[in-house]
C-alpha cells in the first residue's frame, strides 16, 4: 500500500467539534443546526458522531449518527472518512479539509476546531438537550 510519510500524520487522540448553523429563522424553511464529534482513534479509525436539528422540529431521524466508527486515509489535502462503505447514512465519503478545518459530505460543509475536552460528550449533551425540548413541546400539544 503507498504511503507518502511527508502527509502520512498520526491522528491518534485528535479531538474536532463542528458546528454550524444555516437557513434564515424569518424563511418558511427556518433554521438548521449542524454539529458533528470526530476522536480519531487508533489503527487508523475516527468516532464520527453527525447531528442536523431544527428549533422547531428538533432532530432530523435520518439525519442523526452517533458514535460510529470508521476508517480513514490521509491525502494531503483531505482526510478521507470512509463513510460511503460502512454507512446507511452517507453516500459518499466524507472529507476533513486540512487547511480550513471544514468537515465536507455531499450534502454540508461544517466548520470544526481542534479540541482538547472529549466532543462526543458535548455532541451528545446537545443531543440529550434537544430531545428533551422536543419531548416537552410534544407534551404540551396533548
């Protein structure tokens, strides 16, 4: 298998938070918020956890991903998530930028940091959040 050491990096332990959020709150369409977890592990794999929530409806059910694991190659531009093999939920591979930091799929580009707390904690803390404001708004309705 190739391999250029000069790109070839040791991701093991990097942590990334990516969060966005997209739409006009006055459109019909509303808001959309995107956030997504990445801890590259070892032997080259990366937990990826995805959200895409709305104020008003809350957690899209086929747009929610936590904590799978998948494989990666680094490029030197990219560092390719292979999400397209292992996933129901993504039909392309998705892309880390290297320079810019943007986790890029076919369908949304999420700008991230590097991290030094756990992002899967946090992600989930949101995910947590939101599904107990959905669950009382749909209360609140009966």
């Amino acid at each position: 298998m190739f391999c250029n050491t000069a790109i070839a990096k040791d991701l093991n332990g990097t942590k990334l938070y990516c969060y966005k959020q997209e739409g006009d709150p006055s459109s019909q369409l509303g808001v959309s918020w995107l956030d997504a977890a990445l801890v590259f592990i070892e032997n080259n794999k990366v937990k990826l956890s995805y959200m895409n929530s709305d104020p008003k409806l809350g957690i899209m059910p086929h747009d929610l991903m936590i904590e799978q694991i998948f494989n990666y190659e680094v490029s030197e531009n990219n560092i390719i998530i292979k999400t397209s093999v292992t996933s129901k939920f993504f039909n392309t591979d998705t892309k880390l930028n290297r320079k810019n930091l943007s986790l890029n799929a076919n369908y949304f580009s999420i700008p991230c940091e590097i991290v030094d707390y756990d992002p899967s904690e946090k992600f989930f803390k949101k995910y947590e959040k939101i599904k107990s404001l959905m669950e009382e708004k749909n209360e609140n309705k009966i």
